[in-house]
C-alpha cells in the first residue's frame, strides 16, 4: 500500500541531507544536553527516538508535506508526554520550519490543496506555543520564523512556476521555429520543382519535335527506324502533357506564366542594374573561362545572386556589394559580398523570421553543392556558393 502511494517518486539528496542533519543535531542534543540540572535532559532516550523519526518524516516531506506537518506536532506532544521534564528539543522547531517550507511550496494558496495547508500551519504554530511556556518575544520570535517559512515557499513555488512556464515557451517557440523551417523548406522545394519543371517540359517537347523532324526525312525504306521514333515522338507529347499537369498542381495564384523562359546568367546584367536602380552599388565580375551550363543549374546560380543582393536590400544599410562568379575546372564559384553591418540579421545571416539562406541551400543543394555564410571580419556580409560541375546529388 505504501509503495502505491508513493508511486514513482524518491528521495532527493537535499531530502536525505536534511533528515540527516535533523537526526544527528537530535542525537547530540538528547544524549549532550543530558544532565539532572533545570535546561537539561533527564531521560534522552525519547526525544532521540523522536528525532529520529522526525528525519525520517523529512524523507517524505515532498510528498505528503501537509500530513507529515501534522503528525511532527503530534511527535512532538508524544515526546513531551513520555519525557516529562518540559524539555522542548530545538530539532522539533527545525523540522516544523522546514515542513511549512515545503507546505507553502506544494500547492498554490488559492487553491483547496493551498487553504488545507494553510489551515495545518496555523494548527502547527498554535501547537508550537503548548510545549512550553513562552512570553510575547518567543512568541513573536517563533511567529517571525514560522512567518518567513511560509513566505519563502510561496516565492519558491512562484519561482518554480515561472521557470515551469518560460521552458514550455522555450520549447513551444522552439517547435515552431522548426515548423516553420520545415514549411519554408518544403515552400522552396516546391519553387524550385516549378522551374525546373518548366525547363524540363521544354527540353521534352524539343526533343519531341526533332525527334518527328527525323522521322519525317526517314525514307520508306527506314519503317522500321520510322515506327521506332513515332513510339518515341509519342510517348514524349505524352511525358509534356503529364508535366503540365503536374506543374499545373504545383503552381500557385501568382506564378509566372508556365510560358515564360526561366532566367540565366545572360540576365545577371539586367537583374545588377534593376538592383542598382533600388540604391545599391553593385560590381559583377566574372572570372576564368565561361562556359555552358545546363538550364537548371544556371537558373539556380541566378537565383541565388538574386536572393542574396534582395537580402542585402532588405536587411543590411549597404552602400555596395559585389558579386564575382569563378569558372573553374571543375565547379562554379558564386560569391557576393557587401559592406554593410548586417542590419536586422542575425548570426546565421536571416533576419528574425526570415527564410532566404534555407532557399539558397536547397538550390545549392540540388546541383550537390555547397553554400556558407556569415559576417566579414572588419565589416559587411558574404555569400559563398559552390556548384560542382558532376552529376547532381540527390536532396533528402
């Protein structure tokens, strides 16, 4: 029966120390203060045997604080009437004080469960002026002790409660910060898939007119060759309309139009001075040998540039920036560069709220690159990107 009533708890190491610390100053009290003389112990065996107990109540004192304070008081009135001498053991006020401590700290006052043990210190404090004869400064002393007792286990309880209620803020914003990481995750992903899926279905419907071109020059004596590239011609109009159909799923009120060509790096130019014209100076420089790039990972590249001089607009009092795209052997380098202080960032580089350097390591991410960011040492903001030119590693 115990054991249901105690369930999971246990004894913390401040319940242990303070059942040793009352047992062992009620030990040395009893058998040190033992003596025939008025103020001391004639018969110790009782009030040890009751410091005893009473530490071992203070094991418990968590768990059934307003009971336990109780049955002190009526430890302490067995005590008195065995011994008999009017002898009141200092561990017995110790152990009350630190069971109205944790009365006060176990239930808000205003609850039943605070009112109840409200009632039992009151109870205990009238109980506390029956073991001996006190005259109006013990009376007040012991009434300033039990007072500020009471008092510190509601400003523990109020404490508690406040720490209680910060972590779960803590963790409720933490949660949703996630979330919205994840949303804006998924919003860039399905971004990305619309373009994409806009160069995709060109590229498939050009392949599917020159593959019909070469069917057409295809003489009577290539049926075979014929109906082979019918079957492919076929099933690429097939592959365009099922693209349509998913991109149709995919965009959103506002899209562009699905006609429209994606943008490259032919429109850097274009896109520098539309930022230039907003305010900001801005310096393209392009180095080693140009080359073709696929559509998708010219569109990413553009993109990136594109989302990084908005942020700069946005977010950082710039005054110039400077975008250099490096074409080497075996990748593309994309780096921009402003001389702002960060403005509203934060350090990781997105403004409280903001989503665009999760945009830009998706795009980076899809071509099997890699994008870093961060402050400058002496001032301004950089963004690096580096897209290998291999096959693409999947995202997760």
């Amino acid at each position: 029966m115990l054991r249901r009533a105690l369930g999971d708890w246990r004894p913390t190491w401040l319940d242990l120390l303070l059942s040793l610390a009352v047992v062992i100053t009620g030990l040395v009290e009893s058998f040190g203060r033992q003596g025939s003389q008025p103020g001391q112990i004639s018969d110790p065996v009782p009030l040890a045997v009751g410091a005893v107990v009473a530490g071992t109540l203070l094991l418990l004192r968590r768990r059934f604080p307003t009971a336990l304070l109780l049955a002190l008081i009526s430890i302490g009135l067995a005590v008195r009437a065995v011994a008999g001498d009017g002898y009141y053991a200092a561990w017995h006020f110790y152990s009350t004080l630190i069971l109205v401590h944790t009365v006060a700290s176990a239930a808000e006052l205003r609850s039943r469960r605070g009112l109840a043990g409200l009632a039992c210190v009151l109870v205990a404090y009238a109980g506390l002026q029956t073991f001996q004869r006190n005259d109006l400064a013990e009376f007040m002393i012991s009434a300033v002790f039990m007072g500020v007792a009471y008092g510190s286990g509601i400003l523990l309880r109020r404490q508690i409660d406040r720490t209680l209620r910060l972590a779960e803020r803590a963790i409720r914003l933490e949660v949703e910060r996630e979330e919205r990481a994840r949303q804006a995750v998924a919003e860039e992903r399905a971004r990305i898939a619309r373009e994409l899926h806009d160069i995709v279905s060109h590229n498939v419907s050009v392949m599917t007119l020159h593959t019909g071109g070469v069917r057409m020059r295809l003489g009577e004596e290539h049926r075979r060759e014929r109906d082979m590239l019918l079957g492919v011609e076929k099933a690429g109009r097939e592959a365009v309309e099922e693209l349509q159909l998913m991109l149709g799923v995919l965009r959103r009120t506002g899209d562009p139009d699905p006609g429209a060509s994606q943008p490259g790096l032919e429109r850097l130019d274009e896109l520098v001075a539309q930022v230039r014209e907003a305010g900001l100076d801005v310096r393209l420089r392009i180095t080693g040998e140009p080359r073709a790039l696929p559509p998708g990972l010219a569109l990413s590249v553009y993109r990136v540039i594109q989302e990084a001089l908005t942020n700069v607009l946005k977010h950082s009092p710039a005054a110039s920036a400077d975008v250099v795209i490096a074409h080497g052997p075996t990748g593309l380098d994309v780096e921009i560069t402003d001389d702002g202080t960060g403005g509203g960032r934060r350090s990781d580089g997105r403004r409280p709220g903001g989503h665009g350097l999760i945009g830009m390591r998706e795009r980076a991410a899809l071509h099997g690159g890699e994008l870093s960011a961060g402050p400058v040492p002496g001032g301004g903001y950089r963004v690096v990107a580096r897209f290998p030119l291999g096959t693409p590693a999947a995202t997760g």
